[in-house]
C-alpha cells in the first residue's frame, strides 16, 4: 500500500461544528471553576471591612499526540508533521452564590503551539524533532475583560 498524502485532525467536535465557541476543560471537582486548594477560596459575607484574600493558579499545557495516525497496516508509521495550535482563556471571578451574580475581575489569555517534524523511517528516538518554540508564550491579562460564554460554563467535556 502506498499513501501519497493524508492528514488527521483531532478536534473538539463542538469546535468543528460551531456548537460552542468554547469548551470548559475543567476536571469537574469543582465545577464551573477550574481548580481547587489555593485556585478557589470562598468567603462568607457580608465583610464590612477590608480584606485581602490569595489567589495562586498553576495551569500546565500537557498535551497527548498520538504517535501512530494515520493509521497503517504493519509496524511502520506514516505520520510526518504534526502542528497543534490552542488558545486558552482563564477568568478570575468573584460569584455571590445569593444572589448568583457572577463578577468577572480579570481575563488572562495564553497560546501554546506545539509544530513538529517527524521522520518515520528513523529510529524512536531520532524520527521527531520540535521545531516550534520550546519556551511556552507568556499569559497575558487583558485590557479589558471579555464575557464568559455560557458554553464555557457548562459542564467539562474534554477529560
């Protein structure tokens, strides 16, 4: 069998059909909010005085790449490139669980593109070769905060 050219896509399918805007990738622990232990504090009120309260997020870009699409008969692989481009959008809110009003603080936004070269006649361990950047972008806070879509606040769909 000879393949000329193919390609494989692994998408999100509510991405690919328009059906969502975003996704919520959160693992549903604490469901809207992405994080636990230092990522989300609650705070009884009413507080009359001022406070000040920490915040701390840790977010890694971790991402799985099959290795053997498209797929082949045999042993031998036939992927040659993979490019892998995500952009993540991360709020910082504060909610009154009273009265269910959400107050968005900040909005930071990051990228990471992952681009890869891929040899699959040489051996593992020398058929792949990063040609992106190693160094992921830095987040950046926005000027000015952008809504949550409701889409993005429904339930985790990609874990």
């Amino acid at each position: 069998m000879v393949i000329l050219a193919s390609n494989s896509s692994w998408e999100f399918p509510q991405l690919i059909v328009r059906d969502a805007s975003m996704i919520n990738d959160s693992c549903g622990r604490n469901f809207p909010w992405y994080g636990s232990k230092n990522q989300v504090v609650t705070i009884q009120g009413p507080i009359y005085r001022q406070s000040e309260y920490t915040i701390s997020m840790r977010d890694l870009f971790v991402p799985w790449i099959p290795w053997d699409i498209p797929t082949c008969e045999g042993e031998q692989s036939y992927l040659t490139h993979i490019y892998r481009h995500q952009r993540f959008y991360v709020w910082l809110c504060a909610m009154n669980c009273t009265k269910n009003e959400l107050l968005i603080i900040r909005t930071i936004r990051w990228t990471q593109t992952i681009e890869i070269d891929v040899k699959p006649d040489l051996y593992r361990g020398m058929r792949a070769k990063l040609i992106s950047n190693p160094e992921p972008d830095q987040p950046v806070f926005l000027k000015r905060n952008i809504f949550i879509p409701s889409c993005a606040l429904q339930g985790p769909s990609v874990k």
